[in-house]
C-alpha cells in the first residue's frame, strides 16, 4: 500500500514538472507540494476525461502522456482564475 502511494507521488511530481516545462508562465503554481498536487490532478482528470469520451474503461488510468495533457489543462483553468494579478 505505501508502495503505490509513494509511487502515485513520484509520477505526480514529475508530470507537474514536465506540465510546467510545457506551459512555462512565471503565474503557474511553484514548490515541490503545488507540483505533486498538479500531477496528481491531471491525472485523475484525464482519465475522468478519458473513461466519459469511451477511451479508457472503467479501471483504466491515464498513461503517463495523458496525464501530462490533464496537468497542462489544469495550468490552463489555474491561469485563467488567478488572471493578469
């Protein structure tokens, strides 16, 4: 159990890392626990995302890829709420 816990925290680390890369814009949340956190969330949203459009079944988790996509998607709402402060 604490393997894939540590595992879901390290593959959201680095898809928020690779997210950010993509979509780099000095308003993108920074630190090492906003990064982890929007990794994970892209990630859950994607494979929500995948699972209502018929690509994943139920059970089935976004891939690496697809979860890179659903972080940059949640930059792109984060960026849009925060605005030009």
């Amino acid at each position: 159990m604490a393997s894939t816990w540590l595992g879901v925290i390290l593959i959201g680390f680095l898809v928020g890392l690779l997210a950010r890369a993509i979509s780099s814009d000095p308003r993108n949340p920074q630190g090492c626990l906003l990064t982890t956190f929007l990794g994970i969330v892209g990630a859950a949203l994607f494979t929500w995302l995948g699972q209502f459009a018929g690509l994943y079944a139920k059970g089935e988790y976004a891939g690496f890829i697809g979860s890179v996509i659903g972080a940059v998607i949640v930059l792109a709402i984060w960026r849009a709420l925060v605005g030009n402060k």
